[in-house]
C-alpha cells in the first residue's frame, strides 16, 4: 500500500491526521488478535484523527486481511445460538423493505446470517476469508464463498447487501462501499452495522470503550458514515441503534474487567446461561437504497 495512502483519511482524504492515541500493543501481532470473540479491550495500534472530517483510522494497520485468512474463532461458534437471534432480527427490518430476494453478506464467517436468511426463505449467499470460518460454514452445507468481496462470480444485482461489523476492520472503506454499489440492483438496499465511536458510552469510557480493539482499524460516527455513503452513491432510508444478544455468562465475564474483584459475584449456572437482548446504544445500523443517478 502506498505512503499516500496511509496518510489520507480513509473517509474523506485530506493529509490533515493528527496522532491521538499511541498503540499500546507490544509483540507481534497474529491471527488471534483479530478474532471476534478477542476481548483485549482498549488495546489498539497507533490511532490518527482527521481534523477535517474527524474519522479515526489505524493507519499503520493497512495490510491485515492475512490476519483473517488464518482465524480460528472457536468462541464465536459456541455463540451461534444468540448470533442468530441477533441476525434475524436484523433480517426482520429487511423484510420489511425487501420480503424476498438475492442477499449477500459480506464477512459472512460462519454462515449465520446467510442460513438465517435462507430459513426466511431468501436467496441467499456469503463471502469470507478466514478458511476455518468458511470450512464451518461448508459443514452445514452454506453456500459461503472462501475470500474476499469483490469477487469472481457474484451476480452484479444483488436485492440486498449486508455488512454487518466488517467496514471498521477494512483500511479501504471507501473502494469496499463503491464495490457494494456495484453489485447492487438498481432497486437494491444495503444495510450497514458498526460501532458508533460518537456514541454516549463510547464518550463516557474514552479508550476504554470496548470497541477499541486491534482489530477495529476504522471508526466512525454518524457524520463519516454519512459522509463515506454518500460518496460512494447512497442514500439513508432507515437509521436506528442494533441490540445484541448476548449470554448472561458472556457479558458477567466482559464486565469484570470494567470491576473490581470483589463485586464479582459467582452466579447460577443455569441463570448464565439465558439470553437476553442487549442495547448499549453504541452502535449504528443504517439502511441505504442506491442514489438516482447510480441507478
Ligand atoms: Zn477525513
């Protein structure tokens, strides 16, 4: 990658980028600082604001889809049940828009979405570039094709695109959400999820905010996501704030790092394992149709 474009905002390019935060990752990075489930909470590479638009980008870390080819996630298999109420509730929303259609999902990993969408009867397909993701997803017979979006062999009219937490871990958001326009039918929506690094919690804990992680390279807010659809030939139908479920078990082990030891109470097992919905209100989820003159 070039120089050039390691000192332009991803977002905006203006050369304007000013260091805000240090890295605080020592050693090599590998495979597993990258997995989903990776909760090193606060610890990122070198992060730079743009003092134009205010995009926050690790611009050093713009050479990580190797990272991905070699995942092993085994801790994001083992949440596949709470992960697929998440995603058909994401797939109920689209239903309202578009009740049938071809879908594609973009860092498809394990399939989740693509069977959820299946079972909801829609045409369904996903790419991802972790080979152990991809091979979990090929064991239940999903079509989710091994690498990265764009590729061979994809249709270019897709009814649907989802990107659901993908774009904060790409160094080209830009040419990623310009390709996405691509595939996309003329009537065609795309529905983007990522953290909201304007949001009230993500103020409140500063860098501590659990989305900032190695593997989060890009963050935006509503302004640059704004801005970076915008530029690429879309128009916002829909905005709203995602809920996540989670085990009990899951977020009690996620919070003890933000607690003291003695408030850490054991809990029942049976009590850790139920699932409820969770909505901190930090992350975006927005829906777009393709600008006119894109049409
Ligand atoms: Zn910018």
């Amino acid at each position: 990658m070039s120089e050039e474009f390691i000192n332009t905002c991803w977002v905006c390019g203006s050369e304007s980028l000013q260091v805000v935060k240090k890295s605080d990752f020592t050693g090599d990075l590998d495979s597993k600082n990258f997995a989903i489930t990776n909760s090193d909470y606060g610890k990122t590479g070198e992060l730079s604001k743009c003092l134009n638009c205010g995009f926050i980008q690790c611009s050093k870390e713009n050479d990580v889809i190797h990272y991905y080819e070699n995942l092993v996630d085994t801790e994001y298999e083992n949440t596949r049940e709470e992960r697929k109420l998440q995603e058909k509730r994401i797939l109920k929303l689209i239903q309202k828009i578009k009740p049938s259609g071809k879908l594609l999902d973009i860092g498809a990993g394990s399939g989740i979405m693509v069977e959820s969408a299946l079972e909801m009867g829609y045409d369904a397909e996903g790419v991802e570039p972790s080979r152990w993701l991809q091979g979990q997803a090929e064991k239940k017979s999903l079509p989710i094709h091994l690498g990265t979006f764009p590729m061979e062999g994809l249709s270019k009219n897709y009814d649907i695109i989802t990107l659901v937490d993908v774009i904060e871990h790409v160094p080209n958001p830009k040419e990623l959400l310009s390709n996405i326009c691509g595939h996309l039918d003329k009537d065609g929506i795309f529905v983007v999820i990522t953290p909201d690094v304007g949001s009230l919690i993500a103020k409140f804990l500063k860098w501590k905010w659990w989305h900032f992680r190695v593997a989060h390279i890009g963050y935006f807010n509503k302004r640059t996501l704004t801005q970076i659809t915008r530029d690429t030939g879309f128009e916002q139908i829909k905005a709203m704030r995602p809920s996540w479920y989670f085990r009990i078990e899951y977020l009690v082990e996620r919070a003890y790092q933000y607690i003291p030891k003695f408030l850490r109470i054991p809990l029942p097992r049976f009590f850790k394992k139920i699932i409820v919905p969770v909505n901190l209100r930090d992350s975006l989820l927005v829906i777009y149709r393709k600008e006119e003159k894109q049409k």
